[in-house]
C-alpha cells in the first residue's frame, strides 16, 4: 500500500513572536497559532476537524492525566463539534500519520500546534528546596541530570570514538548562528555572527557543551495546517505537498540506556529517515532544505548521519565542508534552528514552519533559491529515542 | 541537611538491596540477559522469569560529564560529574547513571575502572549508588 503521496497539502503556517514573552499565556500563543494558520489557509476556525497536538499543551490541570486532555480541551474550546482525528506523537510524524487519515477520508483540516510561555526547561530560575523532593524512582534529578549534562554525555562519548573536538561541534552553532542573522524572526539573529572561538569559550554548562551548544529556552508558538491537496489549492498559498513521512520510538527513560550509542546499523532516526525516504519515493540528493531538530550541536551531527547524509562519524567533516550553509548541497535550518533561531519548549513544528516557507518561496535573504522539496525532521526522548521525519515538495 | 532530589522506592527489593551494600539488577533466567533498570518482563525475550542478583559492582566508564549549572541543590556543588557506567556483568546491557564520590574531575576518562560505592542519605530512608575509583 503506497503512501498517498501528494494527496494532502499543507496550507497553512503560522509562528507567533518567539524570545521572552511575559505578558503571554501558554493557551493565548496557541490560539494566535491555530488562528494564524487557518487564516493563511484561507479557511474558518470551524473547519478544523482534526487535532494533532504536542507535549505540553494541556489546560486543564482538573483533568491532566490523559493523553487525549489536550485534544479533548481543545474539541470543547473549538466549540464542542465532532472532531474526526486526533493523534500524538512528533511533528513530523504527526503530518505524516494525518495525510494517511486524510487520504483515507478520516477527517479533512487537521491542525497542529504548540506554545509555551513562562516555563523553563533548564535549571535556571531553580530554587534549594528547604527538604529532599521526593520524585519517581528512576528520575534522573536524582543524579543532577536534565537534558544538557544526558546530551553532553552523548557529546563526550561521540568525541571519544570518532576522534571529534568541541571546536568540530561548535561549527554548529556556527552555521545556525549564521543563518539566524537573515532571519528576523529568530531570537539570536540580531546579536550577530559567532565564531568557533565564542563557541569553545561560552561558559560551560556540562562538559564537553557550552553554551552556545545548547539550545535556546524560549516563549513561543506555531501551528500548520494540513488538508487535502484539492482544498489547498483553493488556498491563497502555494501548496506544500506531503511526499511522505514516517515516525519511530525505541526508548523510554533516560537513566539506563544500553551500550553501543553509535550501533553502526543506527536506531529510530535510521528508521524514520530510510522510511520517509521509501515512501516519498525521493533519494537523499533530492533534498534542496532540511529542516533539522538540532537542540544541542551533537545532536546536528548525529542527525545527518542517521538521516544518511553521510556515514557515522563524519558528520564534523561534513558541516565543516560547507555542505550545510546557505549555499551548500544541504542547506539546514535555516532559520537558526533550535540554537539561534528558536527553542519553545517543543519546537519539533519549526523545522516545519521554516521548510514550508522555504519551498513557497517566502525566505527573503537566507531564501534556498528554486527549492523545491524539504525535509524536516524531529527527535526527542533519551537521545535518538523517539524521531519522526517528513519530506516536503511543491511544484 | 541533604536538600537534592530523592527516589521514592517502589521497586523496594533494589532500594532495600543498596541498603546491605549490593546493587541488585534483573538477570532473566530464560536468556540471561541483565537488564537495569526494571522492566516487568525481559527486554530482550519477553520472559518474566526474572530474578534479582547481585552484581559485583565493577564497571567501566562509558561517558561522562562534568555539569557546571545545577538545578537547586546540585548548584552548590558544580562542578559535579554525572557518569554512565557499564557494568563488567554485562556491559552492553547494562549502563547505569551515577554520580561519583572520591574521583577527582580530572581524572575522569571514557574506559575508567570503577565501582559502585553506597551512601546512605542522613535523615532519610534511602541509600542511593555511587561510583568510585
């Protein structure tokens, strides 16, 4: 059974201001999304009938526990009609598994979005409690741990095996800081370029990542809209086809993971980057703009080599080449990506919003010129554990 | 006073096991396979035929980190490492999280012999693991 490939279209896209935002609430960002989005549609808030909603956008703390809350908080703020769809999951995935039920005939308009304002991942603004937390048993707060120091030992292990320096990972950020500044709409842009050196010599968050391999922690929202490729026509937007897609999972906690990182044969990213590229019936060449969940600078090099750009282990070689620049054979978020352009909490839509945008044609200065298919992507969830990918074309 | 977050045990044989000094994980007696932390069935076979032991203790470092921003209490102590280390039972089943007592930061590398220390908690009912030289 082929994917439908072509048959479903993304017809909207909208991000709200992105960087600190204090007089926002995390609903307010994600109606000015869904808004926005169906606006630039072209349709009505009540031709929405599908929902695909990411972590974190729950509103009712009454009755948090379920994880259908969210669609069921917006079905009833949406105006209690039936919707037809719901699903969880990654971006990207989520885009993919939707064109399959809109194809299908499940629901028509399937909505994804996300916002977040106020909260921080990290541990800044954290306060010494005045008794021990009691927290699940496996929480891996036990040991001190959030995501900077799980992915820094990541980082630590990659150097260790493929001969990799922190000034090869800071080309990263190098790159993404680079292409924030041709976009006014990311929150590092207007601080300018950085070199290696301001990389390596950002103060040290947990060793081998600085600061500036990390990813932002900001406010912010967006939303897409997905429909079928007849009603995107009818659109005011130049239709973004979905060609494929494809998700996969294979771990759960972060605080035992076995051993082999870098298994030769890969994991989950391998699988959802071969799949999407199987059913969109597309090779890796063809891809003009990616679209890549980059949260920390290991996390930009493991991805082209599980997405296949090229083999483990010369992902550094290979940013350093240029490839991955405004000019390059791949050029990659290039709207700064989640280090300079964008971290709302779940960011794993942006990359879709800023491939979307690039493929109409929309980019202004950091524009790929004549691209015509993109390929985003998400992952999450102790490192590579949970990742989706979704390959994009207009015509 | 001991202010860092603390487990609440739900798995006790393991919480009661680094109270007597051992590190307790689950060995599959269909396959053998050592699988930390718990799942109620073998991760590899499927089997529940599962059954707790006690692992020398002896690992390798696998990775390591030395965090320098710590959320609430662990900000006292940066810059504290944070180490995965796989156990010599089973190494490529078993890579267990831990922070480090009596290593000094630079002397941390990826291959380093260690073993799994215990430290019971003042004024709190747990013990939780550690690594050291």
């Amino acid at each position: 059974m082929p994917f439908p490939r072509r048959q479903t279209a993304i017809a909207g896209v909208y991000r709200t201001a992105q960087g600190k935002l204090p007089d926002r609430s995390a609903f307010s960002l994600q109606l000015e999304a869904i808004k926005g989005a169906i606006a630039e549609a072209g349709m009505q808030l009540s031709d929405i009938d599908g929902l695909m909603t990411l972590s974190g956008s729950n509103h009712h703390q009454a009755q948090a526990g379920s994880p259908t809350d969210t669609h069921q908080f917006w079905a009833e703020q949406l105006g209690g009609r039936p919707i037809r769809y719901i699903s969880l999951g990654g971006s990207s995935g989520q885009i993919a598994k939707a064109s399959a039920a809109i194809a299908a005939g499940l629901c028509e308009v399937a909505v994804l979005f996300y916002g977040r304002a106020g909260q921080r991942l990290g541990p800044g603004g954290s306060t010494v409690p005045t008794a021990a937390p009691r927290v699940p048993e496996w929480s891996w707060t036990v040991q001190g741990a959030y995501m900077t120091p799980f992915y820094a030992l990541w980082a630590q292990r990659y150097l260790h095996e493929f001969k990799v320096t922190a000034e090869d990972l800071a080309e990263v950020a190098v790159v993404n800081r680079y292409h924030a500044t041709l976009n006014p709409e990311s929150v590092m842009g207007r601080k300018g370029e950085i070199t290696v050196q301001d990389v390596v010599g950002s103060r040290m968050i947990a060793d081998p990542l600085h600061l500036l391999d990390c990813s932002l922690d900001n406010d912010g929202g967006y939303a897409v809209v997905l429909t079928t490729a007849e009603r995107a026509r009818d659109g005011a937007k130049k239709p973004v086809y979905v060609l494929g897609g494809a998700e996969a999972v294979h771990t759960d906690l972060y605080l035992s993971q076995d051993g082999d990182w870098f298994p030769p044969q890969g994991r989950s990213v391998r699988r959802a980057a071969d799949d999407a590229f199987a059913l969109a019936g597309v090779s890796r060449d063809d891809i003009d703009v990616f679209g890549s969940y980059d949260c920390f600078t290991i996390t930009a090099l493991r991805n082209y080599e599980e997405m296949g750009f090229c083999e483990l282990g010369e992902a550094a070689a290979f940013v350093k080449e240029g490839h991955t620049r405004l000019g390059g054979k791949l050029p990659t978020s290039t709207d700064g990506g989640l280090l300079s352009g964008s971290h709302c909490g779940d960011p794993s839509g942006l990359p879709i919003v800023e491939v979307v945008r690039q493929l109409r044609g929309e980019c202004g200065a950091r524009q790929v010129p004549d691209a015509k298919i993109g390929l985003t992507h998400q992952q999450g969830y102790a490192v590579h554990g949970l990742t989706s990918a979704a390959i994009l074309a207009v015509d | 006073m001991y202010l860092k977050p603390l487990p609440t045990p739900a798995t006790h044989v393991f919480w009661d096991g680094l109270r007597r000094r051992e590190f307790l994980v689950p060995r599959c007696n269909d396959c053998g396979r050592y699988g930390w932390i718990p799942y109620p069935a073998c991760r590899k076979c499927q089997s529940e035929n599962l059954e707790w032991v006690a692992v020398s203790g002896r690992a390798t470092i696998y990775s390591y980190t030395l965090v320098h921003r710590g959320a609430g209490a662990f900000a006292a102590d940066v810059p504290y490492a944070i180490v995965a280390a796989a156990l010599v039972e089973d190494p490529t089943a078993c890579v267990v999280l831990a922070n480090t007592t009596g290593i000094a930061p630079e002397d941390l590398h990826i291959g380093m012999e260690v073993s799994i220390a215990f430290e019971d908690i003042p004024g709190e009912d747990i013990t939780l693991w550690r690594v050291t030289s």
